[in-house]
C-alpha cells in the first residue's frame, strides 16, 4: 500500500477537537485487517533493514500504543508507554509539551530504559513534533539512544520533521495544507 493508499481509508473529521481543525481518525485504517497489517510490516521491514537491535520502542498515550506494542512485538523489543501524569504507579520522570491546540504532559517510570538502550519512538501522528520531542527528551533524560520516530500521519505543513533533523525519522502518509 502507498500512502495514497491509506489515506483513502483514514477519515477525516472537521472541527475536531475543536473548530478550525481537520482530525485524522485512523479509526477506520485500525479495523481493516490488511491495512493495519501492512502499516506493522512497513514499520518493521524499515528497522529490520537498519541492522541494529532495538531494545525499546517508546509510544505516547493512546493511539500510540496501537503501533508501538505491535511493533514492539515484531521486533523482540519491551515496550515503553508514555502515559499522562497520574497513570504510572512507580517513580516517574515527567516532560511537558505543546500541542497545536493546547498543553500537556507525558510521564515515564525512571526505571523504563536503561541507559544504552537503543530506542525508536512511534506514534500515530506527527503535527508540530510536541509530543515526540517531549518523548525524545524523556529518552535520552533516561540516558536511551534515539535511533529512529516512526509515525503513520504526517501533517507535512506544520513542519514538525524539523524538529528531529537529526533522527531518523519514517512517515508512511504526509498531508499538506489544502488536502
């Protein structure tokens, strides 16, 4: 599948979560078997290709998880989640970020990557790299190395990819304005 492909699945909701924004609801590429499928064997064929081992794959709350946790799997690696404050019963560290409608905050067990460990960081979207910059700085407080971001969306016309020039950094669907 292309990332034309997908886009014909993932659908699109006005005004959500509030007036003005254009929500990508993967929802919908989530519940078709081959898509979902191809999304994981895409992720994974791109890792297995860098010829390193992956000791972590690191994921934001919630649709995050989704990718990570298969991804995870696929690559015999632990799985990191980050989670929202509150949710984690151990000693935490915590980074927060900004949205491009609002604030929020991510928090990891101390204890979840040991320093060395080489990490990837997957999430469902990629706008104004918020929230994977907090998620590569939680990483690296913990003394992990980024080797890689995977997203399924891009939103190409926020311009977060500038934020991790220094990343490998893989999308398999990039929206630009006016689409």
């Amino acid at each position: 599948m292309t990332g034309e492909d997908y886009k014909k699945i993932i659908r699109e909701i006005p005004n959500f979560p509030k007036e003005g924004i254009l929500f990508y609801d993967i929802t919908t590429l989530l519940k078709d078997a081959r898509a979902l499928r191809k999304v994981v064997d895409e992720f994974t064929e791109h890792y297995i290709k860098k010829q390193f081992a992956i000791d972590k794959v690191i994921s934001a709350e919630s649709r995050g998880f989704i990718f990570g946790a298969i991804l995870a799997h696929e690559l015999h690696a632990g799985f990191v989640p980050l989670r929202k404050p509150g949710k984690l019963p151990g000693k935490t560290m915590s980074e927060e970020y900004e949205l491009e409608y609002g604030k929020d905050k991510f928090e990891v067990h101390e204890d979840a990557i040991e320093p060395g460990d080489n990490c990837i960081i997957v999430d469902d979207l990629l706008a104004t790299g918020g929230t994977a910059e907090a998620a590569v700085k939680l990483v690296e407080r913990l003394g992990g190395k980024v080797r890689g971001l995977a997203f399924l969306v891009e939103l190409g016309f926020l311009k977060g990819r500038a934020k991790f020039e220094k990343y490998d950094l893989l999308s398999l669907v990039n929206y630009e304005q006016g689409e």
